[in-house]
C-alpha cells in the first residue's frame, strides 16, 4: 500500500495519553479563571520564550483579538501582510480598525519593511508582522520604524513556536506577540492560544487581558465576583494545556528536526524561487514558487504525498478586496506550494518529494 505522507502530523506518544487521562479523571476539565495546568503552561512558555508575562487563550484567533483590544485603535490603521491566514485581518476588522496591507519580501514571504514605510499615514497605530512559515519578520527594521513613528509593535507568530531573531526568542521583542496552538502547529495541541507581553506595566496588562478572556469578570471569590468591563469566553482548557506542556519539553528537538529537513530542500530542489535556510527559523512548512502549481500538486498527490497552498492572499477575498496592488504576495499567491516539515517524515518521504519536483521542474 502506497505511504501517505501528511502535510501536517504532530508527534505524540505515551506523555500525551497519560497527560489527558490524569485531566479525565481528575474532572476539573476547565476554568475560566485559570486552571493548573493552564496556569503552569503559560509559566513554562513565558521561561521558553524569556518574556514579561504569558496569558494563554483558546485560539491564535483569540490571542490576536485580544492583544489589538488593548490598544485604543478604533478609526486607526493596523499595518499587516496579505500573505497570513485571514484570522489576522479579521482581529483588526473586529476590533473597528483598518487593515492597511504592505507586500512582503519575495526572499522570505514576510512583510517588506520599505513596504511598510510607504504604508505609513497619520491614523497608523499599530505593525503586525506575520512570521511566516516560522521565519522571523526583519524585527530590527520594523522595530525602528515603530520607534521612529511611535507606533506598537504586535506580532503574529503563530507559525513562530520556539524561532529566534537577533539572539532572542520570538515572543520577546514586540509589546503583544500572539501564538497559535493547533494539530498542525509546531508545538502541537488540540485549540489553543497565547499573548506574551513585553512592556513595563506588564502586570496590569496581564489583569486586563485575564479578565477579557473570561468575560470580563473580576474579583472573583467563593461568593462573588465582579464585570467591569466587556469581555468573551476566550480561556484554554486543561487538556490543551496538558497537551501543551508535553509538547513544549520536545519544542526544541522537533524544531531541529524541521530544520534537518528543510535543509535538505534547500540543498537539493530545484525550483524558480524556495525558502532559504536559517537556522533561526522553525519551518512551520517549507514553501516554494512554481509555475503550473496545480499540475505539481497533483503529481505529487498521486504519489500519495500531501502540499498545500499556504495562503490566498487577505486582500483577494471578496470581504477584503480593496482593488489595491501587492504585486509580490499575488505572484506569491498564484505560486506557492507548501511541502512537508514535520519530524514523522523519513528520509525516503523526502528523497520522493525532492526527486518529483526536481524531475517536474527540470521538464
């Protein structure tokens, strides 16, 4: 029978059934209000990633919601790539913003930082950058220009989990850095979220963003609790959070492993335009550009190997379509195959997807 190679696979074991089945039978699934395990996640991550403070949520969605929701942008303009999941765009519109897109560099499919200077206007309030793929967005550039315009810097790193840029964990440089927890992502979990904070007056921001993702309440005791302000039911439950402790102990070597393997792409494809290597990114997929990107999918398919198209641009969405021109990420968009990273593939499983694509682009 022909191996089926996934696009995405987390990597599980014994850790994680015992972890779920000490939370089943301890009953205590979830709380609002942070529970035990949740609690230790968001200590564990705030170690890995060396920021002020960590506030785990349900989604990646959750996380970037709740970040622009502390920043008073209402009428403001948040500047962003097309090139992200729609869930990006999305947070902005909700929180009565404008999404301003900026194309991206074609060496990286990361926001142009030129790009984003000939963005800029008197109702910019924020930056998102997307790590896209797991490839740090250029902070050091960005990071001037917030300075510079005294802008805020929010990331999304949601593809990010356990990167580095200039010697730094990612979750670390900007004032909210939002992750995604999910089957497909590098630090695997079945729905969950995160917003690291960087910024002096952390543990105020840590309240507030407490009691949002729990419906606003607070002061909560045995008899009562209080609702000061508006809130959603955004909070993570014990068996992601369960989840994701196992899972970030193995972070770090999956992510070499993703890297092994990316290297081997990098070396070996030949193809019009391809990820490159860095050893600060953490391949949350690999892509690459390609003429006839149907065709080369279903080859590969057939073959039993599964890509994916990582994304459609935001901006070609019939809710988003504003008629403006990002010539990089639509040519981007009409060519990128995402191909395997994760640590189940074998060595044979990479040598057929390097072989057919090779064999594809040369003809």
């Amino acid at each position: 029978m022909k191996r089926q190679v996934k696009l995405f696979d987390p990597v599980i074991d014994d850790n994680e059934l015992r972890a779920l089945e000490r939370i089943l039978k301890g009953k205590s699934w979830a709380d609002g209000s942070g529970s035990k395990q949740v609690r230790k996640f968001e200590e564990e991550f705030q170690k890995e990633t060396n920021s002020d403070s960590s506030i785990a949520v349900n989604s990646g969605t959750a996380a970037l919601y709740l970040a622009l929701s502390m920043e008073n942008i209402q009428n403001k303009e948040v500047i962003l790539p097309s090139m992200s999941f729609v869930s990006t765009a999305h947070a902005i519109i909700a929180n009565n913003a404008k999404p301003i897109f900026a194309d991206i560099d074609l060496d990286t499919l990361c926001i142009d930082p030129e790009e984003i200077e000939e963005s800029l206007s008197k109702s910019t309030e924020i930056i998102l950058p997307v790590h896209f793929g797991g490839l740090p967005s250029d902070l050091k550039r960005i990071e001037k220009i917030c300075r510079r315009n005294h802008l805020t810097l929010i990331e999304d790193a949601a593809h990010a989990a356990g990167a580095s840029y200039d010697g730094e964990k990612i979750g670390s440089h900007g004032k909210f850095v939002c992750f995604s927890f999910h089957p497909v992502k590098n630090l695997a979990m079945p729905t969950g979220g995160l917003i690291s904070i960087n910024d002096k007056n952390y543990k105020n921001i840590s309240e507030k963003l407490r009691a949002k993702r729990w419906c606003g309440i607070t002061d909560r005791t045995k008899t009562k609790y209080d609702v000061k302000e508006f809130g959603w039911n955004y909070y993570m439950n014990e068996f992601s959070a369960a989840i994701g402790l196992v899972q970030l102990k193995k972070l770090k070597n999956l992510n070499k492993i993703r890297q092994k393997n990316a290297k081997r792409y990098f070396d070996e494809l030949v193809c019009d335009r391809k990820l490159g290597f860095d050893k600060t990114c953490v391949y949350h997929f690999y892509w690459i550009l390609v003429k006839n990107r149907d065709k080369l999918r279903k080859i590969l398919l057939d073959k039993g190997i599964e890509t994916g198209t990582h994304y459609r641009p935001i901006h070609k969405f019939t809710m988003y379509d504003k008629k403006i021109s990002l010539p990089n990420t639509e040519y981007a968009g009409k060519s990128i195959v995402t191909l395997p990273t994760h640590p189940n593939l074998t060595q044979n499983d990479l040598d057929q997807i390097i072989k057919t694509i090779n064999r594809f682009e040369r003809n």
